[in-house]
C-alpha cells in the first residue's frame, strides 16, 4: 500500500490565446527563470502548488510523465530543421530532453533524489504509478514526487493527430502531481493500481465487488455507450463527475485523481482504457 501525502493541480482549457505561465510562476514562488518554454513553466507551477508548504527531504525522488512530451518544441525544432533549414536553435535542441523540465523542477524544490521523464505509449499514468508503487515497497525510494504535465499545442489539428482523438475532441493542458510514499502517518488518501489488463468481461466482475456509495470515473478514451453500460450495472454505486472542470489530454487520469481528493471523501476506482482492454486506479481517502 502507498500513500499520498500532497497533491497540486494546474489545469487550462485554452481557448487560443495562452495564459501567462511566466508570471503565474513568479507569484506562486517569487522565483523566474530564463530560457525556459511553457512545458517546463507548467511543470514547474504543478509541482509548486503540489508541495508549497510542504518540506520535502533531499533525497526525495522525482518521476515527471508526459503522453507526448514538449509537443510544442518539438515542432519548433521539426519546423526550423525541415521548412527554414536552419539549425535548431540551442535552447530549442536542449528543451527537447524532458529531463530538462525535471532538471528545472528539481533544483526549483531542492531535491536531488532519482530524476526520471517517464512516456508510455498506453496508459502512462498508470505505468509510471506502478513503478512508484513497486519502488516504494521494495524501499528503493523513500518519497516520489511524480507529475504529469501535457501542454495545449497552438495547431490544434496535429495535435489530435498526435494524441489519436477525434477531430472534434477539446483539448486541454495539465500539470497535476502527487507526493507518494510507503509511511501512512499524515497521509492523505491510499492509491493502488492493478498491474493486470482487464478485458470487459473482467472490468464488469471488478465493478460487481465493489461496495456500495464507491464512487466511479471513466477516461474519456471509453465511448460514451460503454461508459453507460458499466454505470448501468450498479446503480449504487456514484458517479464522480470530472469532465466538466477540464479537457482531455493524456495524463489526465492525475487530474482526476487530484480533484478527488480536493472535492469528496470516500473510494474512487478510476476506469481507463487502451482501446483494447482496461485499467484500474483506486483511491481510498
């Protein structure tokens, strides 16, 4: 079993003109930084809000996930190489790694523990917390900081493409984090992923055993007659409505969990979905 301690959520839905992420920055921490983009802007406003009063131990450990990656810099770097032929620009180049972003976070909080950037092409949320669980248990790390930032890329057409969503799909930007670690004392709430892939069959015999007032959410990569189908199997069970409060974007299942935690009290089992079979994560606060 692994703990939450602290939580934080930054969450937009642009709608084309950004906000101001470098002066946001410079309220929340009274701190500014040149030469970074709007990726690491965002991930270091999540992880702020996430520990601000917080003391952190050095050695805390850090695992940064992202569905894609800096989208943005990427196509700055695709655009200057490819369409200007010219050469990528060093800060561009260097911004590219997602390391840098947890370099940036890192030494924002003063921590010098692991420092991971974590993808996965399905279920990135949930692989990276699998890790942090199985690292947490076998003492590897003492606390993990672990975030997903996913940023709005101003051409909304190649980024429904790259994320593989519809073209008439909202797309939002995130950077939300969780302080994990194996020590219950002051916690906030217990989280757990399964490890096995479930197919329909097995999704559905999960949420017959579950105890009445569970609340449920789902990904918005389930359609919208599945997510009915399983709500319609226990009408005991609540239905945590998150949609409304943002728009999709990959890491977006810590969102969900981070506005579980500032609004109710109770279990929430949080359904996702590859397209091909299914995942889990339960929190209990």
């Amino acid at each position: 079993m692994i703990y939450i301690h602290a939580a934080g959520i930054h969450n937009s839905i642009p709608s084309g003109e950004l906000s101001d992420l470098k002066t946001e920055l410079k309220a929340l921490s009274g701190k500014s930084y040149r030469r970074i983009d709007r990726f690491i802007q965002l991930a270091l406003i999540g992880a702020h809000k996430a520990v601000a009063g917080y003391e952190l131990e050095p050695d805390t450990a850090l695992y940064l996930i992202s569905g894609q990656g800096d989208i943005p810099v990427f196509e700055q770097v695709r655009r200057q190489r490819y369409f200007q032929k010219m050469m990528s620009k060093p800060v561009d180049f260097v911004n590219l790694a997602g390391n840098t972003a947890g370099f940036y976070v890192s030494s924002h909080l003063g921590i010098d523990g692991a420092n991971l950037f974590l993808a996965h092409n399905r279920f990135p949320v949930q692989m990276a917390l699998l890790l942090a669980q199985s690292d947490l248990e076998l003492k590897k790390q003492s606390a993990i900081l672990l975030g997903g930032v996913d940023e709005w890329l101003e051409n909304q057409e190649l980024s429904r493409k790259l994320l593989g969503v519809d073209a008439t799909a909202e797309l939002g930007e995130g950077s939300n984090w969780l302080l994990l670690s194996g020590k219950s004392v002051g916690a906030l709430a217990t989280v757990q992923v399964n490890s096995g892939w479930f197919c329909l069959a097995q999704i559905k015999a999960e949420i017959g055993e579950l105890e009445p007032g569970t609340f449920l959410s789902f990904s918005r990569n389930l359609p919208d007659f599945m997510v009915a189908e399983l709500q319609a199997l226990r009408e005991d069970l609540q239905y945590f409505n998150y949609e409304q409060a943002c728009a999709y974007y990959e890491t977006q299942p810590l969102f969900v969990i981070n506005k579980f935690l500032a609004d109710e009290t109770g279990k929430l089992i949080h359904i996702d979905s590859d397209g091909e079979g299914f995942m889990m994560i339960k929190i209990a606060k």
